[in-house]
C-alpha cells in the first residue's frame, strides 16, 4: 500500500498534517526535540513520558514537562502511572496546560516503571488497563490515545485482546510498538501484528518501531 506522508488524518476533530508522529524518548523529548521533530515533518510529537504521582505531588521538574509552547500543536501528552483516580487528575492538569492529546503510557518496560504497576505491566491487567483509560476519557475533552507494546512476554500477543477493550473504554488512537516489554529494545518491530491490530479497531493506529527510513514509513 502506498501513503502519501504528507497527507493529513484525523484523531477524533484533531487534525494532523502529516503521517509522521515523533516518538516520546523519556530523557530526549523536550521542546527543543520536539520543536526540530515538527522542522522535519512530524505532524505530530509527543512529551515524554511523565508521571502522574510526580504532578499529583506537584514535583517541579515533572510540572516543568508539562510547558507547552504556543507553536507546538498539535501535541501529546503523555501520562505513567497505575490509579485511575490519580491519573484523571493528572490529564485535567495535562488538559488545562494546552495539550491537544492525553496519551497514556502501556508500553515502559523498565523495571523501575512496570514495578509500580504502570507502563508495560497494566497489558497483563487489561480490567485495570480499561478503567484508567475510562477514568481519563470521562475527565478530560481531548481525545485520549494509549501506546502500548504487543505484550510482556516474548512472542505474545496481548495487544489484540487490550486495543480493541481499550478502544471500547474510549481511546481515541492506539501507537503500537510490537516488540515485547522482555525485549526491552532488541530484536526488532513485528508490523505484521500493526496490521492486525488495524484490522480489529475503527480508530488510527500508529505503527512505532524500526521506521529507519521513508520507504519504511
Ligand atoms: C531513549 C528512549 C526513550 C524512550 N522513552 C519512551 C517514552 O517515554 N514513552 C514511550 O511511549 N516510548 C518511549 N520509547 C519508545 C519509543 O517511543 C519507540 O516506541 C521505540 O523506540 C520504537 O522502536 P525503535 O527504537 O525501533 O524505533 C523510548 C525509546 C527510547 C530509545
């Protein structure tokens, strides 16, 4: 199939003008990077990942990332974290701060993260997964979007059962990283399961991974 990458699409009223959306980097993805992401053709970037224990404790730096620059829209936000309840406070904040999208972190595999029951765990918690994505959807006005990997172990293919009960509980767009949270960032990106995904759900799906170069976008 052939896409012009120039060609804008939608996220609920959302309009993006471009197919590229720069991927969230924890440690690598402040306005500066984003701000050079959009120079290149993104059409859409998104923060790094930030924790909403961090916003509810109004940790400074954590509301530092929360900064959003009147020439960065459209933007994502996105959100860690295992409460629900925790977590609707936080989007209202990411909201009220000028994001366009709340995204919702599914895909961490870092030990520090998934420990906590955030990041890449909850696809092992769908139930819980479900309600934090409904918590935020009855919260907030923007549209919710979640990325997630294809599951924890190895070879598993969780993100078709999660999606689509993600999208029912309200998200707006899924990005799917198909590698396992066990592979951290090793081997490499299976799309054949994007394009399953893009089968069993009627929102956008963002394909993340092993995109090198314009003919593998
Ligand atoms: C240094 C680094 C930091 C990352 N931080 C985040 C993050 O904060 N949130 C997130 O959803 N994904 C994060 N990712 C994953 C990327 O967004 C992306 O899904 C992944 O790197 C795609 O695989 P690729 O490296 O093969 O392109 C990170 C990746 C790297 C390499």
């Amino acid at each position: 199939m052939q896409v012009d990458l120039r060609s804008s699409w939608h996220i609920r009223n959302l309009e993006i003008p471009t197919r590229l959306v720069l991927a969230p980097m924890a440690g690598v993805s402040v306005q500066a990077f984003r701000r050079q992401g959009r120079r290149y053709g993104a059409g859409l970037v998104c923060s790094e990942m930030i924790s909403c224990a961090g916003i509810e404790h109004g940790n400074e730096r954590t509301l530092g990332y929360l900064r959003v620059g009147s020439d960065e829209h459209p933007l994502a936000i996105q959100l860690f974290g295992s409460e629900s309840v925790v977590m609707a406070e936080a989007a209202r904040m990411v909201e009220a701060a000028g994001a366009d999208l709340v995204d919702v972190n599914y895909g961490c595999p870092v030990r520090k993260v998934t420990r906590t029951g955030a990041g890449a765990s909850l696809l092992d918690e769908p139930d819980r997964a479900c309600r934090i994505v409904e918590a935020i959807a009855s919260a907030v006005t923007v549209p919710v979007t979640v990325k997630l990997r294809r599951g924890v172990e190895d070879g598993a293919r969780t993100c078709l059962e999660v999606g689509p009960a993600l999208v029912e509980a309200g998200a707006a767009s899924l990005t799917l990283h198909p590698r396992s949270a066990q592979q951290m960032y090793t081997g490499e990106a299976d799309h054949a399961l994007t394009a399953e995904l893009v089968e069993l759900v009627d929102v956008p799906v963002v394909a993340s991974g092993d995109i090198t170069s314009r003919a593998r976008a």
